[in-house]
C-alpha cells in the first residue's frame, strides 16, 4: 500500500478526521490524523488501512456535488467525465475548513458509505509520524458479506449456535473473526509502511 502524495511540500498542516461507517449501530468508526497535503488517492489508502477493508473493490469520494476516485482506462466515458481523478487532487484543497465532511464509498455492490468529518486543522505534532490512527471502535464488516443488512444478518447467526447457518458462515468468516475487536496497535504498525512524510 502507498498513500499518495508530493513528498517535496513541506509538513504544515494536519487534518484530524474520523470516519464512520453509517447504517450500523453500536458505532464502527475510526479518529487518525493525516497531512493536509495527502492526495484523495493517499486518503483512500489510510482509510482502507485504519476500517479494515482489503482495497477490493471501486470506490469514490463526494464533496458537495464533485464526486473524486481512481482513473481506471476501461471506465464507461460518461461515467469518467462526471469524476475528478483522485490522484490529482489534494485533501486541503477540497475541505479547508472545520466541520467540513464528506462522503466515502467503498464497494458498490455492498454499497459500505462512510462519512468522514473535519475534527480539527492544526500544526503537526514533531513527535507523531502521520499518518496515524488515534482512536477507534468495533471490527470493519468482512468484505463481501451483503452490506448493512447483509452484516445484521451475519452478526445474528453468529450470535446464535442453535440457527442452521451458524457453522457455514463461522467457516466462512473464519473462526477469529471478532465484531469488537479494536487493535489501534495493528492498525497504526500498517501505517508506517505507508511512506507518508
């Protein structure tokens, strides 16, 4: 994974952001800090690095009404004059402002929306390599597993030994799978192959 961006700006400002994954409750959202120069490409990989998707599938950003992802060469024409390349657009430079979120989508088959909201603009910290996660709750949903409702449903059968589908999808999800688990250790251990300065 490469998180995307000039490395010749130099470090001047940090965007505190957290992401939630909506339609779920209890909540599964990350805090982490990023430089305000990071690229939407860059930002693409540390959300997939801090949620815990696999980078899987296509995705896009929503800002206001520009919609941002990844130039793909086979992408229908009308479809790629709607969206701004993501590589070529900087963080500070579609929200500069706090309180400022926007839309992350990720998997439209499973159709996973994420709003990511400005906590807090700032100096960086000469101490903290970014990116880096800050704080967080509860496992990304498994890829494939039907969206929000799709999720509930996992989630049920799990919970229940006695429902006929308990040992198919424990098999499926792998018997560690833990819906609480929060390793913010991991998480950050990933990031700092990230090559972000």
């Amino acid at each position: 994974m490469n998180a995307r961006q000039s490395k010749e700006e130099p470090l001047t400002e940090v965007y505190e952001l957290e992401i939630a994954l909506l339609g779920i409750t209890p909540r599964i959202w990350r805090g982490f800090a990023v430089p305000g120069r990071i690229t939407l490409a860059g930002l693409h990989d540390v959300i997939q690095c801090v949620m815990g998707w696999t980078d899987s599938h296509l995705h896009e950003f929503i800002v206001g009404e520009r919609h941002y992802t990844a130039y793909f060469l086979n992408m229908d024409w009308e479809l790629a004059e709607a969206m701004i390349d993501e590589e070529t657009v900087k963080l500070h430079e579609v929200v500069n402002r706090l309180e400022t979120r926007l839309r992350y989508i990720y998997d439209f088959g499973d159709g996973w929306q994420h709003e990511v909201e400005v906590k807090r603009i700032g100096p960086p910290d000469s101490t903290v390599r970014y990116p880096t996660c800050l704080a967080g709750e509860r496992a990304c949903p498994p890829e494939d597993c039907g969206g929000v409702g799709g999720y509930e449903h996992l989630l049920e059968v799990l919970s229940d030994p006695s429902h006929d589908q308990h040992e198919e999808l424990l098999e499926w999800v792998g018997r560690q799978y833990d819906p609480e688990l929060f390793d913010l250790r991991a998480i950050n251990r990933i990031l700092r192959v990230l090559q972000v300065s």
